[in-house]
C-alpha cells in the first residue's frame, strides 16, 4: 500500500510541482492534479486509487466528502463507439505524507481509494477499428466536493476547490513488469513485458495474450503497450507470491503480437469483420520461437512452460506440434485451434507432452465441440500420457466478492475461463489436479 502511494504521489507531483507550496500555508482557494492506480482483476483492470496532490494542506477528509465521475468513449458490441459517464463510489479517503503514509496532520496530499467490479472503473476501452483494447485517452475524472465536505486549510476555511480533469499520471499493478523489445531475424518486431523474481530460476513461463490484446490496426492517436497485455486478464498473477511459491520461483515473459497470434500472413488477411478464418498456421511461429530462445538464454532458464487463451492458446498449439520436443510443458486455456486443422500426425507427436486444457463447456467464442473436445478425444484415443482437462459448465466468481442482485455469484463471459487459471481454482477432470502445481511438477 505505502510502496504504491508513494509511486502514485511521485508520479502526480513529479508531473505537476507547481501544485506543492514550500511552506504548506493555509489557503482558501484549493486545487491541484490528480493520479490515478490501475489494479488487475478477474475481469481485467479497474481504477482503484486516486492520489491527489494540492496546492496547499487539507486539515481533515472523509470518503463522504467527494464525487468523482469519469468520462470516456467505449465500444459497444454491435452498435459501435459511445460516451459513458461513470460515477465511482469513494470507498476511503485519508490523508498521506509524501511517501504515502496515512497521517493524522493537516496534509497536502489525499488518497481516495475507489469501489471496483466487473463492469466499473475501467481505465481502457476497445478500439473499434482494431478490435484491440487501448488506453481511454484522455481519461478524464470530474472530482468535486459534495455538500458534505466542511473543509479547512490550516484552519482556513476552504471556498473553492478545483482539480485538472485530465489524470496527470497512471501507474498499474503490471508496473512490476519491465518493458522490452526484440526484432527477430525475419524482421518481426516484438514489444514484451517480463518479470524477473528476487531469486535466480532456471524457469521460464511464456504467456501468450488472446486477440484483443494485440497491436493491429491501431489508429494514429490509439495507444496499447504489454501492459494492456497484462492487465486485460490477471496475468499479474504470475508474478504474485502465491504462483511464485508453487512453481518455485520463475522468470515471466510476455510478448505482444504485432497483429494477433492467428494471423496468417502477418497483414490481417485472413479477418472478416470480427472472424478470423484460421487455417492452423501463424505467421509468427519461428519470429516468436527465436523471441523464447533468446529470452531464455538472457534470463538463464533451462526449461520453459507455455500458457495461453484464446489466439494464445491457438498460438501454444501451433508451437507444441511445431516444435515437439522443445518445450516442457503446455496450459491452453479456451485454445482456439479447429480441431479440424490438426493432422493425426501432429496429434501422434504431441500425445506424450505434458498438455493441460481450460475451458467453459458454454463458450461461445471458441465452441468446446468444435475445438477442446475433439482434440482432446483423439489424443486420449491414440493413448496421451500426460493429458489433464479442467472443464466447467460456466465462468463465476469463487471469491464471494461479486454477485448479482439475487446473491447468486456473478457469471462472467463463458469465454473468459483463464480467470479459473490466474486464480489456481483450475481441477483436472480426473484427478482433481489444478494448473499451477501441475506446471510445478513438470519442472522436476
């Protein structure tokens, strides 16, 4: 929490110094700037936080005191782009110093820490064009005093308060991750983020993001980077203590497809509108195999373990039946590879790799009977030996945090069944193994 304010407060007032008097007097007329924090969560990211820095000290704040509202674009299936004015609800408001401790006197600095869900706060939008999720820019907050507040400033009472509606800075919980890229020898050009744990490992887990997470088509003044990549699903996960302590410690590294992992041809060719027709290949096999390697040798692993959703998990297939051996092991979550489009040769290669399939038997992006389930018989049929299943009916939230207005738990998009795996609540079919402490114990 305090490592967090303090980047948010460094962040806000690093950008907008002017705001921050040298002798902290009191003064009637308040204004300032804000930053804000975006978390990872099961559905993706959410403004949490909002560190405000202001021109003079504040003697006392309450949650009660504020109204913050957002205004951006989003993009609404099949009706297109829309303007959506949101109000957050101010869970927590507190005084700081300028570390971003909690403080009793009269400050300067002010914490709102902001009510999250599955359809609020969000800090992106999708691009309409791309079909890629970007960052909402400008993401603009309207934050005004209610009725409530009785403020005072030095014992000075405040008449006016005014903050610039534009976020002077963000900061996210992918933060964690360092930004890199890589041109591979075929000239593809590839933006990643990567984790690197305290420890050394000899491990080396690659996430492959699914379709929205990729760079195509972007438009002049639409932004996306491998943090949207981390964010857009909990991929942060991979770098928290609990995923860290049962794999043992492992480097993270996540690219960023310059278009997305599907792509035939590299130029979209193969999108019609919001379907792409795949025919089992990726123009990015050996660009994003030569990316692993190098990686690897850079972070030192000695083995290597793939994950992926979606375009990633279609992308995990088309590296497991290419490069068999190569590999220690495969998590493919709601894979997105036809089954159609695997050879009997390619399945009898692959049979004996260590392959942990996710999915939601009511997806209705990538049908299970069109996809999972197919493959997943014929590499039982040709006598698999180290083959796990998680299967659900539905995609609900297990913490008991969020749920719908007759108590019953909320259900998200049957699409999205990583959210099963970012939490550890994967349990294979027949053995009741879960995805994590299955990808530990093909590291031994």
């Amino acid at each position: 929490m305090q490592r967090l304010l303090a980047g948010l407060l460094a962040a806000v007032v690093g950008i907008m110094p002017n705001f921050i008097t040298k002798n902290f007097v009191g003064s009637a007329e308040i204004e300032g700037s804000y930053a804000i924090h975006a978390g990872n969560y099961d559905w993706g990211s959410s403004v949490n936080r909002i560190v405000l820095a202001l021109n003079a000290p504040i003697d006392h704040v309450s949650a009660g005191d504020f109204k913050v509202q957002t205004e951006k674009d989003i993009n609404v299936y099949m009706v297109g782009m829309t303007h959506q004015v949101e109000e957050l609800k101010v869970l927590n408001a507190y005084l700081c110093d300028k570390d971003g401790n909690q403080t009793d006197k009269a400050s300067p600095y002010v914490a709102l820490e902001i009510e999250v869900g599955p359809d609020k706060a969000s800090p992106f939008l999708v691009s309409q064009a791309a079909m890629m999720n970007i960052y909402a820019e400008p993401y603009t907050c309207s934050i005004t005093l209610t009725d409530q507040a009785d403020w005072t400033s030095k014992g000075i009472e405040v008449t006016s308060f005014e903050i610039a509606p534009n976020a002077a800075a963000m900061t996210t919980d992918a933060d964690m991750f360092r930004l890199g890229s890589y041109q591979s020898t075929s000239g593809v050009q590839y933006d990643y983020a990567a984790y690197t744990p305290d420890q050394k490992s000899d491990t080396l887990v690659v996430w492959l993001h699914g379709l929205c997470e990729g760079k195509a088509l972007l438009q002049e003044n639409e932004k996306s980077d491998p943090y949207i990549t981390c964010l857009s699903a909990e991929v942060t996960a991979l770098a928290d203590e609990a995923f860290q302590s049962i794999i043992g410690g492992a480097n993270v590294l996540v690219p960023q497809c310059p278009t997305y992992w599907m792509d035939a041809d590299g130029k979209c060719s193969n999108m019609d509108g919001s379907v792409i027709n795949a025919d089992g290949t990726s123009y990015y096999t050996e660009s994003l195999h030569e990316l692993i390697n190098d990686y690897k040798e850079k972070c030192g692993a000695e083995k290597v373990l793939i994950a992926g959703c979606s375009n990633g998990g279609y992308m995990g297939m088309v590296l497991a039946t290419t490069y068999t051996d190569e590999y220690d092991g495969y998590v493919l979550i709601c894979e997105a590879m036809p089954d159609q489009y695997l050879t009997d040769a390619q399945l009898q290669a692959i049979k004996d790799l260590p392959l942990y399939f996710v999915y939601s038997n009511d997806d209705p992006i990538v049908v299970p009977s069109l996809h999972e389930i197919p493959t997943v018989a014929r590499l039982r049929a040709m006598g698999a030996t180290n083959l796990h299943i998680s299967t659900t009916d539905h995609v609900v939230d297990m913490s008991g945090q969020y749920k719908n207005a007759d108590g019953t738990p909320h259900q998200y998009f049957g699409h999205n069944s990583w959210i099963y795996f970012f939490n550890n609540e994967t349990s294979c079919d027949d053995c009741g193994m879960d995805a994590w402490r299955w990808m530990a114990e093909q590291l031994q």
